[in-house]
C-alpha cells in the first residue's frame, strides 16, 4: 500500500507539473528522478532510465465534471 501511495503522489507531481509546463502530446520532456524504497534499500530511478530499459511510461489524467 506504501508503494500505491508513492506511485498515486508522484503521478499527480507529474500531471501538474505537465500541466503547467504546457507539454504537448508527444512531446520529449526533461529527464526527473527519485528515490524508491518500496520497502528495502533506497533506489535512484529516473524517467528516462526507466525508458531505456524499454518500459513503456504513460501519463494520463483527466476531469469528470
């Protein structure tokens, strides 16, 4: 559940961060990073790490309302 709630905050960090950044579908974006614990030892990752390593990252977000 840990995890679920780091995953949750840093999905948000990330839509409102785009948000304001006014990407575009598509687009390139500057590489960030962080420290997962997931419950053992720190580890560094980053985004673009995580897309070398031919994971796939998608970023959606939307407004019901």
């Amino acid at each position: 559940m840990k995890t679920m709630k780091k995953m949750f905050a840093l999905l948000t960090l990330m839509a409102v961060s785009a948000v304001f950044a006014g990407y575009e579908q598509w687009d390139i974006v500057e590489d960030f990073s962080w420290q997962d614990s997931d419950g053992g030892a720190p580890v560094q990752r980053s985004l673009h790490d995580l897309v070398d390593q031919g994971k796939v990252v998608l970023l959606t977000w939307g407004y019901n309302g």
